[in-house]
C-alpha cells in the first residue's frame, strides 16, 4: 500500500471517529462549541503525530475497512484538500481561503450524516492550518459560510493577493477639530477671502480606514493635505493633534502621502525605484543587503513581481500600468512601515476590480496596527463597506462624521433615504450635491416648499440644492457634533514615553555621502536615455559636419585664413554656450514636483541632491563636445598637436559647465519655464554679442557686460591655445598666457550654482512656512 493510501484511510478513520464523539457532544448543549474546538485540535495533533511515524498497512486496512465506499471518496478528498496547505507559504491567508472554500464544496449527501460530517468538515479545517503554521481563532473554525466575491484570492493585475506583514510601529491617534481653512484671492484692486473648510471635526485610530468623501471642489484633498503635514499657512485655523501633540516636523519620518498623481522617474524600473527609496528612507541601523531585501519584500508584498524589471513609463515611455504604478507609489511609502499612510484618490483611473485590490491592500496596511486616510471620489458598493469611518464633505462643510456602516442609518432618521436601490456611495454623493432626486425629502424642506417660497424651490417642485445643503450642514450641528466633539477631549490612555515618540529628532537615513553618491547613480541611470537619444545626436553629429565642411582643411597661415578660423572659433564658444544654457534651464522647473515629494519625506538634504543633480550630468555632458569636436577639429583643419586638441576640449568642457550654472541659477530662482526661457534668451544674446567678435571698441559703461560673459572667455582661450606660438593677437584681442580667463570661468561655475542652490533653499524654507 502507498504513503497517499495510508493517509487517506487514516484520515478516514480519524474522520469517522471524530464524527460520533461531535454527535455526542452535540447532544450536550453546554460548551458545545468548546468542545468542538478542543476535539479538532487533539485530531490534529494526532493525525500529524500519525504521518511523521505512519503506522502499518494491517492497522490502517483494520481501521479503514468499515468505511464503505462513501466514506472512502470523502476520505479522499479530505486528503487532496489536506495537500494543497503544505506545499505554500504560511504567511499568507490565500491558504485559509482555499482551504475553507474546499471544505464547502462537499457532498453532505455522501454520508448517512449530514450534520456529523458538516461539522467534522469544520473540525478538519484546524487540521489544515496545522500544516501551515497558522493559529486559528475559535470563531474561525466555528464559522463554516463560505467566502463571498470579495474575498476571492486571485488579482487580474497582480496574481496572488499578498497578505502584509509589516513589523510593529508607533500607534498614532490622529484627532482634529473644527479644522477652517481659507486662501486670499487676489484682483485687480481688491482682494477677497475664500473658505475651503469650515470647522472640520474628526478622528482615526491605529488599525483603521478612514475615507474623506464628497464631491469634487468639496475640499478632500485640501483637508488630507492639513492632516498629513503638506499645507501648513496662516490662515489654516483649528487642531490637528498626532497622539495628542501638535505636528512637528520631524513627524514626516512616519507619515506616508501618496499623492494623486504622484510621480515618479519614468526611465527607472519598478525594482530600482523602489530599491534607491529603501536605501535612501530606511534608518541607519539596517544595512544595504537589508535594505534591498526590504525592497524586494515590498514588490512581493504588493504582487509586483510581474513587472518589477519594467520601467515606471510616462508620456513618452511605454512602461507599467495604471494599476502597477499606484502600487509602486504605495510602496514607495510603506517601505519606511509608516504609522500614519494619507492616500488622495487612490482608485482614479482604475477598473473595478483592481480599485478593489487597492483598497483591500489599505485594509491589510491598516490591520498591522497603522492608521489609514484616504480621499475616496466614487466608490463602488464593495469599497464602501470596506471602510472604517467615513467623512462626508459638501462645499467644504462636515455633512457626516462616523463608522461607514452606520451612514445610511444616520441620513434615514434625517429624513433622507433611498426611494430606489442603489449603491450607498452614490446616495452620499447626491445629497453632498444637494440633488434628491430619488430621495425621500424630509419634512423640514417638504414644508419650505408647499409655501411657495422660489428661492427653495426648483423647476421639478424639490428643493434647490443650497437649500438640501443647508438642511444637512444643521442636521448635524444639532444631532451629532456636539458629541463627537466631546469624544474628543478626552485624553488618550497613552502614557507621556510613547507620546513623545511622536515629536522625536529627525534621523537621516544615510551619511551625506551615501546620499550623494545614491543620488548620482540614480541621475546617470535616469537622465542617459535622454542624453544619448538618436535626436540629440543626430543634431551634434550633423551640426559638426556642416561646420567641417564649411570650414574644410582651412589654413591659418594666411590673414584671411586667420580670420576664417577665428569665426569658427567663436561659433565653438557660442554653440556651447547656448546648448546647455537651454538644456539646464529645465532641470529644477521639471523636477519640482520629485524634489517636494522627497524633501516633504526627508528623504536626503538639499544639499546632497544639489551637488548630485548637477554633477551627474558632468559624464555625460563631456561625451558629445568630444564627440564634436573630433569632427570639427580635423575637417577644418586646426592645429594638429595633442596639446591644442586637449586644451580645446578642456576650454570647450569649462565653459559648458559655466552655461550650465547659468541655466540652473536662472531655473532655479523663477522656476517658471516660460519666464525662464525669456531671460535666458537675453541672456545669452547679450553675452554672444559682447562676445569680442562682432564688436570690437565697446563704450566704456557698457563694456562690463563682456566680463561676466563666458562667451568672451572662452572665445580667447581657443585664440590663445590655437594662436599663441604665432602671433601675439588676434582680432585686436592679447594673446597671453589665459590664468585670467580661466579663473574666471571656474568663478561662474561656482557662482552661479550657488547663486542656484540660494533659490531652492529659499523655495524649500518658503514651502515649510
């Protein structure tokens, strides 16, 4: 006889056995369920005692011998159903799922017993968990109704669902009340005061899911912004408390924000994304292995191993779905295991189904003890009932506050309820928009309009929805929020060690160094594909070869030839000039959004990131000029001598790196592409015409502009590595030795980036304001 037979016929008899003993004790109706639980888990321990030493074929033959046929079959699926544990992980409730809806599934007709074997399948569910390392709750095993759809274990986008494991963090209670907030909207000659939200009142414990709900320009993502530290002004008014205690901002290290539309470098795949934000997010203690693994949890934990060596994707790179990169963004924020994660709309854009997933993630996030705040547009009625409390905004005012579940009951002993079925997200939203078509109207508002007053009433006979606004705005004044605001003031039973956890020092989560040198690696990997696109070759390679051919073989032993060459010359220091001026001008404007995001999560210091951004882009500027002027220097014939040729290339890199600062600084301070691109324009116009070749005698109170031109610099530099050993000028200019030049293009490269990096310190200490 096999191993699978003898397992089989074993766990027949013990199923037999087992069903007699539960008859009995159902017989008895104290501690009947007890009973029951006590009886699966000493068959559990038996059968596994039983399979690690099997007994002999004649015990087994003896004791599976008066099963009879039905019994044999049920014995054999029982088997096939104790199979399917062993072979997966323990850690993930996919196995629960399978394992209960298998047990389901049987034929209760199979035996002479239905309740017997009812409740032996039930008993027998402990069994399987005991395969896979789980502890099943009493309740668990009492409870034998199948799942329903929403539990269903497969994901469309992502596979398997994955269960969350996160490790333990610092509980936060978030509270606020009457929270007001209002912008000053500027005119022409006068200026007027605008109210977002008025006297917002709630709270959200660890562990659940809070949903801000209304309809659009109701203030969600205003008030998600205030309770996650991102909008901090003078005229914001009220109390948001974090465990009792005021926002500090060195709280940013356990909040998490998932913004709308959040962003992310397109040209990085799914794995170096979120691998660079572990290394980067992660406090000091864990190592870089520890780190990576960290990342690589995160990927499984949200099923992303599909797509995790696929680039993020933008507009013009074809990447991951909608789906995958709200995950990606998700994860960018748990890999840090917040205590506090906001989200703003995190299901837009998404099908059905994989809103669900999303959503059913949050609640898994929220069940490992983390406190959840997510704006919620239109839900489907599966969402909804997925959320623990609900805020209901309508024009920036509190319409409801309370369990999700309770919603419905409270707008029905307002007077207001559903006349049809439908989907209780969508009644919200029609009252938050004062529409009451298929709605019941309550009697306040029935007797404002049989009165005949026209300001109430609207063309259908209902009242107007200002009208229904104000009905629901005073419904809850009077009935709810007096009470939920004593709710409140009552302190938390937290002692004063874990709330001062909350407000603790910032700690980075890498040196200086480790940051920079991240950082550098992430700008070369992010920004070579557009560095070394077909386009921005193409016009380097073919803008070298006209000028080549233009200036083909030409000689500077002749006047004429001399000036010929000195035109080309200055053509070289303006192209290089003028290219990366435009090139750098969108550096800072273009990853704004990036810089606020990471700065806002203290993921590394300005200062880092300055001197990485722009010193990643050094490698790659130096290869087209080398490029170029390869081309350039033997067509058109220049001095063929080691010496020139590097000191051209040396000249040429300097004053790339010079133009660069100009369009950092000047990106930098107006942060403004279009107001940006015209100063720029003028900018270089002005130096290339004081350049020294179109104007020789400049007026005197004019002729300082040619000093902090990087043109003119490195116009004479080229005349003097080209020209020094034949003539001792050109074009009115001295040829000497260029100590002077040179130093003063290394001061612009230094000026104006720290001319750039004032600008975003101010832009940074203006945004924390």
């Amino acid at each position: 006889m096999t191993r699978s037979s003898s397992k089989t016929a074993l766990f027949s008899s013990s199923s037999s056995y087992f069903c007699q003993k539960r008859v009995e004790v159902g017989m008895e109706k104290v501690n009947a369920c007890g009973l029951a639980r006590t009886k699966s888990d000493q068959l559990a321990e038996s059968v596994v005692a039983a399979l690690k030493s099997p007994p002999s074929s004649e015990s087994l033959v003896a004791e599976g011998g008066g099963s009879g046929g039905s019994g044999g079959a049920i014995s054999r699926k029982s088997s096939r159903r104790l199979m399917v544990s062993p072979g997966r992980s323990g850690g993930r409730n996919t196995h629960i799922r399978k394992s209960r809806s298998a047990q389901m599934k049987l034929e209760l007709g199979e035996v002479s017993s239905g309740a017997a074997l009812s409740r032996a399948s039930s008993a027998s569910l402990g069994l399987s968990f005991s395969f896979t390392g789980f502890t099943v709750p009493p309740d668990e095993i009492a409870d034998s109704k199948p799942f329903s759809d929403d539990d269903s274990p497969e994901d469309i986008e992502a596979g398997t669902r994955h269960k969350f494991q996160t490790e333990p963090t610092l509980p936060i209670f978030l509270k606020f009340t009457d929270v007001t907030y209002k912008i000053v909207i500027k005119g022409m000659t006068t200026s007027e005061e605008k109210e977002i939200l008025n006297g917002i009142t709630g709270c959200v414990n660890p562990g659940e899911v809070l949903a801000l709900m209304g309809p659009s320009g109701s203030g969600k993502t205003t008030l998600l912004n205030l309770l996650g530290g991102r909008l901090r002004q003078p005229t914001v008014r009220g109390s948001i408390t974090y465990n009792d205690r005021p926002y500090f901002k060195f709280l940013k290290s356990r909040i998490g924000f998932v913004a709308q539309d959040d962003v992310l470098f397109p040209h990085l795949t799914v794995r170096e994304t979120l691998t660079y934000a572990a290394r980067l997010r992660l406090p000091k203690t864990l190592t870089k292995e520890q780190k990576e693994k960290r990342a690589i949890d995160v990927i499984h934990e949200l099923g992303l191993e599909r797509c995790q060596d696929t680039m993020i994707g933008g507009s013009f790179v074809r990447g991951v779905s909608g789906g995958e990169r709200k995950r990606v963004s998700i994860g960018n924020e748990i890999l840090i295991n917040p205590s506090l994660l906001f989200l703003d709309e995190p299901t837009s854009g998404l099908d059905s189904t994989t809103a669900l997933r999303i959503v059913q993630m949050l609640q898994d996030i929220a069940e490992a003890g983390k406190t959840v705040v997510t704006t919620i547009h239109q839900p489907s009625s599966r969402l909804f009932h997925k959320f623990d409390k609900l805020i209901l905004l309508g024009k920036g005012s509190l319409l409801y506050f309370g369990k999700a579940s309770e919603a419905m009951v409270y707008f029905q002993t307002i007077g207001c309820s559903p006349l049809i079925a439908m989907n209780p997200a969508e009644f919200l939203l029609d009252l938050a928009n004062g529409n009451i078509n298929d709605v019941s109207v309550p009697s306040e508002l029935e007797d404002k309009v049989q009165m005949g007053n026209a300001e109430t009433e609207t063309q259908n006979g209902k009242p107007s929805p200002a009208v229904v606004h104000e009905y629901l705005v005073e419904a809850y004044e009077s009935r709810v929020a007096e009470t939920e605001k004593k709710k409140l003031m009552v302190p938390l039973p937290l002692d004063e060690e874990v709330k001062s956890k909350v407000s603790s020092k910032r700690e980075w989560g890498a040196s200086w160094f480790e940051q920079f040198s991240m950082l550098f690696c992430r700008g070369i990997k992010e920004r070579r594909h557009d560095y070394f696109s077909w386009l921005r070759i193409t016009q380097v390679l073919s803008t070298a070869v006209i000028l080549g051919l233009l200036w083909w073989q030409s000689d500077a032993k002749t006047p004429k030839g001399l000036q010929d060459q000195a035109g080309l010359l200055f053509f070289i220091a303006v192209f290089w000039g003028f290219f990366p001026v435009f090139t750098a001008i969108f550096t800072f404007p273009q990853e704004r959004a990036m810089l606020n995001k990471e700065r806002a999560a203290d993921m590394y210091r300005l200062s880092a990131y300055f001197v990485a951004r722009t010193t990643s882009d050094l490698p790659l500027d130096l290869i087209l000029p080398v490029l170029f002027l390869v081309v350039v220097y033997f067509m058109a014939g220049l001095k063929l001598s080691a010496g020139p040729f590097f000191l051209s290339i040396l000249t040429v890199f300097l004053c790339i790196v010079a133009a660069q600062g100009l369009g950092l600084a000047i990106g930098a301070t107006l942060m403004d592409l279009k107001r940006a691109t015209t100063l720029a324009s003028v900018t270089v116009m002005t130096f290339m015409l004081a350049g020294g070749f179109f104007v020789k005698k400049v007026p005197i109170f004019i002729a300082w502009i040619r000093y902090i031109s990087f043109n003119y610099h490195t116009y004479k530099l080229l005349l003097k590595v080209q020209y020094k050993h034949i003539t001792t000028s050109v074009n009115g200019m001295t040829i000497d030795s260029g100590f002077t030049e040179v130093a003063a293009l290394i001061a612009m490269v230094f000026g104006y980036r720290f001319l750039a990096y004032l600008s975003l310190r101010r832009m940074q200490v203006q945004s924390e304001a």
